[in-house]
C-alpha cells in the first residue's frame, strides 16, 4: 500500500517551524528528514520552506531531498546563506523561487546565489536593487544557461539604477551562449531596460513589465524589431508610442494586457491600440484585457468596440466602461456613448461587472459568435 501512497502523499512538502514550536520535536523532524530514510527523501520533488528557526539539521535535511525539483523560501527575515547553499546542493533543482528581504537589505551581506546552476525557472521577489545584488544574480544566470523564465519584482533604489543587461552580461560572454529566456517578468523595479539586453531575449515569447515609463529606452523595443522577436503574451505598462509601433511590425500577438501600476499619469494612446495594434493581431488575439485605466482615455466606445469586433480568434475580453453622466454627455458628445446592441449582439455570455471608483470593469466572457 505504501508503494502506492507514498508517491501521492510526500511529493511536495513545507517546513514551517514557528518560534513557538518545540525545540525538540524540530530537532527530531529535521534529523528524521537528515538520515535519509524518510520516505520524503524517495519521492519529494516540491520544497517550500516557510518559517525556520537556528536548528543545525535544517542543511542537512534539505540536502537528503535529492529528489526536490522545485523549491521556495518566503520568510520575512530573508532567506539564509546557509539555506541558500544547502537548496544549491540538490541535484535535480530546475525551478527556484526566492523572497529576499529585510536581512539582505540592511545588511551588507552577499547573496550567495552564484551556487546555483542549471536552473530552468528562477523567480525573485522582494528584490533589493544593490550592486553587489545584481552581480550576484548576473553570476547565477550566467551558470543557468538552458534558463526559460525569469521574474524579478520590487527593488526600489534612487541611487543605484542599474542596466537589466548587467544580469545577462556574463552569459552573453560566454563563447557557447545561444538564448534560451522564453519569459521575463519585471515588476516595480528601478532596472532600466534598452536594447544591450536584446541579444539575450532573442527567444523571448512572454514579457511581463510594470515599470516606469522613462526605464525603458525605445530602442529596447526598436532592437526586437529588428532581430524578429515576436511577443505572444504582452503585458506592458505604460505603453509609449516605440512599443506600439514595435507591437504593429509583426502578427501573431495571442495575449494582450494593459493593466495601470504606479504612473496613472502616464501618456496614453488607446487610438493606437484599438485601430492599429488590434487590426495586426485581428487573428491571432486570444485574450483582450485592459482593466482599471485612465477612464477618459480607455473607456470603450462604439468606436472601439468595433475595433474589437474584428478579433476573431477572441475568447475572453477585459474592458472598462464609464456611463456618462449628463454633464459627460455634453461635454464629450455621442461619441462617448457604447450601443447596447453592438454589445448583446456579440456576447451571447453573462455580463460580470465589478464596481470600481471610476466606473465599472467588465470581464467579458466571449465567443466569436
């Protein structure tokens, strides 16, 4: 029965001691863990580690899960070296999700994430933006050379704005490197991005940035152009007239989400989008989703709705929509108003609403029909 059960049962496990909990039984867990005769070391390939108080096994237990796959730290003192050394020990680790915190960034200690290699996904949140923190991640991607996906997130530092090309550096030296990134994600982050870290990208499917729109230089988006990168999934916020004219040089886009961050005084150009972007992807756009923008922009019109219509491939949208008032009705015209009937004529699905300040964000569950 065991030969059958235990597979199920510890594939993944989670090691939450709180400071609350008995120093011996940890004691005991972790050395049951460490002996490697715990049926987690046979079939664990999931590791997320919560909550860990200074007991001298905890190395030693990670390492016995030879097995572990996948592996995550999220703890609010940050992780520690000694963890961080132990997880780069074991021998089937391909997918690594980190939270640096507070003990990294009050200190001047070193992140020793150079240990790590071979990793396929590498995911850092809470990211402090230091130079020596940089270098550090720059030393582990360059030892991850089959690397898919990358997702840094929240790294604020006015003094220290540091190129995304100096993460990609050492890879892009090595003699044997062919680009293997499929997915990038940067979120709330002070790196600036520009077409220096285009060479590493050139595989690039999936890009996820929410960052401020004078970080991204426009020959970022002009270099991907030119070396026939193709997005499918764009996630891009805020949207400047060089990412549009990027998003118009080529058809294929399947993903297209515009979601406001930190600038909500950005510049816009929902014209462009509605009648240029969306007529070159009309084929190929799976999902629509523009939520929570800037209402006397982005509210949808007859006029855009139409540019919708034409998506044929569609199957969910995201729009928002702001009923004028009387006032609004004067000021803008008819042209603010949206026709019920275009809309029932093409969704045939119920109409979610979600009440916002500024108006409504409909999810529009659709079908080409």
């Amino acid at each position: 029965m065991n030969e059958l059960a235990e597979p199920l049962i510890f594939v993944s496990i989670t090691i939450n001691f709180g400071p609350a909990s008995a120093a011996s039984r940890i004691e005991h867990q972790l050395s049951t863990l460490a002996s490697g005769n715990s049926p987690a070391t046979r079939w664990t390939k999931r590791l997320t580690i919560r909550i860990l108080v200074p007991v001298k096994l905890t190395a030693s237990a990670i390492q016995a899960l030879s097995n572990v796959e996948f592996a995550s730290f999220d703890h609010e003192e940050g992780p520690d070296a000694e963890v961080l050394e132990a997880l780069s020990q074991l021998p089937k680790l391909r997918d690594l999700s980190l939270s640096l915190r507070a003990s990294f960034k009050s200190t001047k200690r070193v992140l020793p994430l150079e240990a790590f290699a071979n990793l396929r996904v590498v995911k850092l949140t809470s990211l402090p933006i230091s130079a020596s923190t940089i270098n550090s991640i720059g030393r582990m991607v360059a030892r991850c050379p089959a690397l898919e996906e990358l997702f840094l997130e929240n790294g604020f530092n006015k003094t220290h704005i540091p190129n995304l090309d100096t993460i990609f550096n050492g890879s892009m030296r090595s003699p044997s490197f062919v680009p293997s990134l499929t997915k990038l994600t940067v979120r709330n982050s002070s790196l600036t991005i520009s077409a220096s870290s285009v060479p590493y990208l050139r595989s690039l499917v999936h890009l996820d940035v929410q960052v401020n729109a004078a970080n991204i230089d426009a020959s970022f988006w002009q270099t991907l152009a030119l070396n026939g990168v193709q997005i499918r999934y764009f996630a891009v916020y805020p949207l400047d007239v060089a990412a549009i004219r990027y998003l118009a040089s080529y058809e294929g886009l399947k993903e297209f989400h515009i979601q406001r961050h930190f600038d909500p005084d950005g510049i816009d150009y929902p014209d462009e989008v509605f009648h240029t972007v969306l007529s070159r992807h009309r084929h190929s756009l799976q999902k629509l989703s523009f939520p929570y923008l800037n209402f006397e922009s982005w509210s949808i019109t007859d006029e855009y709705l139409e540019c919708v219509l034409k998506c044929t491939a569609l199957q969910s949208l995201v729009l928002s929509y702001q009923y004028p008032t009387a006032e609004e009705r004067l000021l803008y015209g008819p042209q603010r108003k949206l026709s019920m009937d275009m809309v029932s004529g093409f969704y045939s699905s119920t109409l979610l609403s979600t009440p916002t300040s500024d108006g409504f964000a409909y999810s529009l569950p659709c079908s080409p029909e």
